[in-house]
C-alpha cells in the first residue's frame, strides 16, 4: 500500500460530473436512531496541510443531504482561527445518512488537521475509526506528513483507501493506477469516495448486549453548558438519564443530553454500540472531563478501554498575564481551553519582572501560536508568551546535589533552574527524525540548511525522478523558530516537512546570562548550544540597546557564559549642557565643570538601580 502511495505521479484533467440528487437526509427529528451495526461506518478524512480534506468533507456533507449545496467553505472548520489562516486546528465530527444500493448507512466523518503540530488530534480521531480516507494533492504528490499519517492509520491495522485530489488543477497528472481520482473542488467522482467507504471499511466491532462502555476522544467548554464530551460507545447503549460513572475519577454523572453532529447539533435519546455522539452531564472542569477516559453505568463496572500515549510537549514557553490583576481570569482561560486541546501540559511558575504565571508545554511553534489567539479570540484573555524553548536534560554527580535534585539526572526548560556548571557532568539535548521531501534541484540548498543547523544525515530515497525524501538527526531547539519557514523560502515551497521525537543526545549546552553594569538579570537568560552563543549573544546585546530605557548615567550591556564576555554594548546617558551659562572666559572653567559632570555620572552609575520597566522585559521575552 505504502509503495502504492508513494510512487503516484500526478497530471491531465477530468470532466467534472458532480451527482448530489441520489442522496438525502430525512428531515424529520428522529430521536432514536439504532442502525444495525454492519450499516455503521466510522472513517477519518488523513493528509498532508492543503491537499483538500475539508474542502472533500464538504462535499460529502452536500452529497449525504447534511448541508445544502454551496452553504460555504470549510463548513466543518468551525473555529475563527480557523477560518482565518485556512487551516484545521481541530478534528470536527460529522454523522452522516447515506442510502447506497437501497439501504440506509450511517457514515461517522472525523475531518482531521494536516500539520504535523496537530498530529494528536489525528492519533485521537483514529481510536473510533476502522477506515481512512488517505488523500494525496495530484500536483504536489506525496508529502512528509502524507507518509507520516500512513503510518499511523497502518500501525492501528485501519483500512486505507487512497484518493488522488485536485484533477482539476492544469498541471495534475495522475497515472492510471487503480485509485480513486477526484476533484473536492468540483465535485468531480464524490460518488465513488462515498461507495468505497461502505464498501471497503468494516463494520465496528461492538457488542450492543453488554454493559455500557463508551470512550471519551474529545471535549470541549460551553460557557452555558459546560464540559461536552465526545464518545465513541464501544460496548451497550448509552440513554438520557442514565447515571454513568469515569473510570478515571470515579465520580458519578447524571446523563442530561445526548446528540449527533450533522454538522448541527441533533438531540437524540441514546446512543448505541458503534456511534459516536456528544454527551453532556454537568462535567465542570478539564480534570472531570479526561480525554482516554472510560464512562460505565453506575453499579456495572467494566474494564477500563486503553488510554491514550499521552502527546509529548516538544516546545514550552512561558505564559503571564498582561497585568497581574488579570491572573484569575486567565488561569480560568487556559483551563477552559485546554478541556479542548489536552495536548497542552501546565505548570505553575513565577517571574520576579512578570509575576504569577505558568509554564506551558506544546507540541509545536504552530500549536504555541493557535492556543495563543485562540486564548484571546474565545476568551478575551491577552498573555504573554515568552521565547519558546525545549527540556534538557544534566546528569549531575556528589551526594549531596543528588540528595538536593532528589536524583542524579535534573529536567529543566527554564533558565533559571540550569543546574551549576560544577556539579554537572553531561547535559542532554533533545533530538528529532526529521523527514523532508523535496524537489532534487533543491537538494543541496537542504542540506545547506540542515548542516546549519547541527543536523546530521540518516538516510536519502528517491521517491520518482524527481523527489528526494532525507532523513536527519536534528536538535529540537533547531527548528521549533523558523525551520519551516525556511525550508519553504530556499525550495520555493516545494519541500514539506516532519518530524517525531528521537530521544535525547548529549550536547554542549550552556546557559547564556545578560549583565547590566555588572549586575545579573536573571529574566534575561536564555539556553543554547555553545557554538551559537556568540551570535545570540550580539542579537541580545544589540536588541537591548534599542529597548531599556536612557539613564543619566552609562549601562553598559553584556552577554557572557559564566566568566566570558560575548558581547557588549553602551546605553549612552542623557547628557546635561552644564556649560549652557557660560558665556566666555577661560576654558578651564568648562572643563571643570565636564570633569564635575563625569565624576558625578560615574559614582551614580556605581551606586544607581537600573530600574527595567515590566514593559522592556515583556518586549525581550515575548516570542
């Protein structure tokens, strides 16, 4: 299958022939819907950033009745961030009526994101699914994350239907292989996506006789409803009024509502074995509503359905409120949005400049940037976020540091608690498999870049005679910046790429401090490889210099690791005319007074407090 996929070549146009008039959706509000499980089909919509998924979720939607034809673009892409960048931050669910050869299906849709920092919510949408819909960009091809995803349906043991997207485009040139060709703009061979998902993808295998057993793969917060989870009902039946009890919490909740997304929100009376429906039951905050959690019926426990690998943060930064007097309302923000988003990790932290705030981990820079706006577009909430960075990891030896660290290996994202040079022994980095798939012209410029970077080479593939896929060991503080942008920039926007995690590799790491007439700013420190210490050190310098505020007396600016000097620069004082009065005379009275002056502005420059308004530390650290 996989060759399959990756040796598909792409162009030629086909004639559009949309059909939507076979296929309806009763209109009444059935409250009840037990479909025989074989009619049950549960699919996601898998591929690469931009090859058509929610463009194809749409036309699915049109086909089955769902929506009416043309009520928009990206219907399922619900959220404003969303709609903004044109882009899917979130797997949205859809229930689906379709009538195939007399007979009526119900078709669970899951449209999932593309980008690599989404890649949880494709790993979640795939636990109540038997089926993928793997679509390929037939101008474009096989991308990272195209094969990244494969992989991922593959190792699940899912049934992978694959669908070339975009015929319609003048330089798509699919091969005549047997694969689905499709144009999601058009409207061209939706027929047959929808034939093959009855026909190819299994049944659930679930039994409706058992006792209740439903998984929680999704939540979210309504300011008026509160938690709404979403489940995938393995095992019985799950009705309005039910007592249902969280194998995680073992607290009890009572069953206020159930319903389907069509995409709109249908209430129904219970959901059975095999549906994937949306349950509210007085859920008040993200520790209750556990995504990978369990619900059974109070007084019949079960055993517990495997929780989700929970996503490892790969990138953290810290997050402060503009104004402390804003602390409580977005710490009530954050918990809020992360009952929609799990994959964030939290913990306390403070900041002598900042204050109370928190330290929070993401799966990516795009993923650091989504939750960021979406923090202010849902919630009203302004934060700040700080540089982003990666945990390392130093082996530390004496038994007493052990005693103190409780250990002999420290973990450790924020400056301020890099260990002491001393008693370190090694200090680890984490490191990324990093798999890029670009055009053979712009090979060299790649590996230009990734060399830069302190990558190291893995393996090389030809995919067809034209694209190269490579493989590199890539330090993780080395790309969450700009990579991605550069990559795009030096192939013209031909290269994709992705990555996952590759453990940890010792490495020269040191802590880079910034002084200010001799005095250490702790806030000011960042974490980074020896052999760019220098070049941040002169960015950080320069950078500061056009920030802190003018003194009457000279600052002088410093980057150094431990006792090195890196970088310097001088914050010039204001300077008084003190000779503005004279008018004459000998110059030895001018000079006595610049002398005056000069004394004065040193002894003040000994004895004065640089006092950094909270405003220059919060335009130094924020990304």
């Amino acid at each position: 299958m996989l060759k399959l996929i990756l040796s598909l070549k792409f162009s030629s146009s086909l004639c559009p022939n949309f059909i939507s008039h076979h296929y309806c959706t009763n209109e009444k509000d059935v409250k009840e819907y037990e479909t025989p499980i074989d009619k049950i089909r549960n699919f996601s919509i898998i591929a690469h950033v931009d090859h058509g998924k929610s463009t194809l979720a749409d036309r699915l939607l049109e086909m089955t009745g769902a929506i009416k034809v043309n009520s928009g673009m990206q219907v399922l892409d619900k959220l404003q961030i969303e709609k903004e960048r044109g882009i899917t931050v979130k797997a949205q669910t859809a229930t689906l009526k379709y009538f195939y050869d007399g007979e009526e299906y119900l078709l669970n849709l899951i449209d999932t994101p593309g980008h690599v920092d989404f890649a949880s919510e494709v790993y979640r949408s795939l636990s109540s699914c038997q089926g993928v819909i793997l679509l390929v960009d037939a101008n474009d091809g096989v991308q990272a994350q195209t094969v990244a995803n494969f992989y991922l349906a593959f190792g699940r043991d899912l049934t992978i239907i694959p669908v070339i997207n975009k015929i319609d485009l003048q330089n798509a040139n699919p091969e005549k292989k047997d694969i689905i060709k499709i144009s999601a703009k058009n409207g061209t061979n939706i027929d047959q996506v929808l034939e093959a998902v009855v026909e190819r993808i299994p049944e659930p295998t679930v039994d409706r006789n058992k006792p209740l057993k439903a998984f929680i793969f999704d939540s979210w917060y309504d300011r008026y409803r509160g938690a709404i989870v979403m489940v995938y009902v393995k095992e019985g039946v799950l009705s309005t009024g039910d007592q249902i009890t969280s194998c995680c919490t073992n607290k009890t909740y009572e069953v206020r509502s159930l319903f389907f997304l069509r995409p709109d929100e249908e209430k129904v009376t219970k959901i059975f074995a095999g549906q994937i429906g949306c349950v509210i039951c007085g859920m008040k905050t993200s520790g209750e509503a556990q995504i990978g959690d369990t619900f059974y019926l109070k007084g019949s426990p079960v055993e517990a359905l495997p929780e989700f690998k929970r996503a490892k943060p790969m990138v953290f930064a810290g997050v402060y409120p503009m104004d402390q007097s804003q602390y409580i309302s977005l710490k009530a923000a954050i918990e809020k949005l992360t009952l929609n988003d799990s994959a964030v990790s939290i913990t306390r932290e403070s900041s002598i400049a900042l204050g109370q705030g928190w330290r929070l981990g993401f799966l990516g820079l795009l993923h650091m940037e989504v939750f960021s706006q979406r923090l202010d577009q849902e919630y009203d909430a302004q934060a700040v976020l700080t540089v982003p960075g990666v945990t390392y990891k130093a082996k530390i030896f004496g038994s007493k540091n052990i005693a103190k660290y409780r250990g002999d290996e420290v973990i450790f994202s924020n400056p301020s608690d890099f260990p002491n040079p001393v008693i370190t022994q090694e200090i680890f980095e984490p490191m990324v498999l990093g798999t890029i798939i670009t055009p053979d012209k712009y090979l060299g410029n790649v590996l230009s870049l990734c060399i830069e970077r302190r990558g190291k080479e893995k393996s090389t593939k030809n995919i067809d005679n034209e694209r190269i896929m490579l493989q590199f060991i890539l330090p993780l503080n080395e790309i969450i910046i700009d990579f991605h942008d550069t990559l795009k920039s030096i192939s013209s926007g031909y290269a994709s790429f992705d990555y996952e995690d590759y453990g940890y590799e010792s490495s020269n790491i040191v802590k880079m401090d910034v002084l200010l007439n001799g005095t250490l700013v702790e806030e000011l420190s960042t974490i980074l490889h020896c052999t760019k210490a220098t070049e941040k050190g002169k960015q950080m310098c320069k950078k500061l210099l056009d920030i802190i505020p003018r003194q009457q007396f000279l600052i002088v600016i410093q980057a150094c690791v431990g006792a090195k000097i890196l970088a310097r620069e001088n914050l010039k004082p204001y300077r008084k005319d003190v000779t503005q009065k004279l008018y004459g005379g000998d110059k030895t009275r001018r000079q006595k007074l610049l002398a005056r002056q000069a004394e004065g502005k040193k002894k003040m420059r000994m004895i004065g407090n640089i006092a950094l308004p909270r405003e220059t530390f919060i335009k130094v650290m924020k990304k």
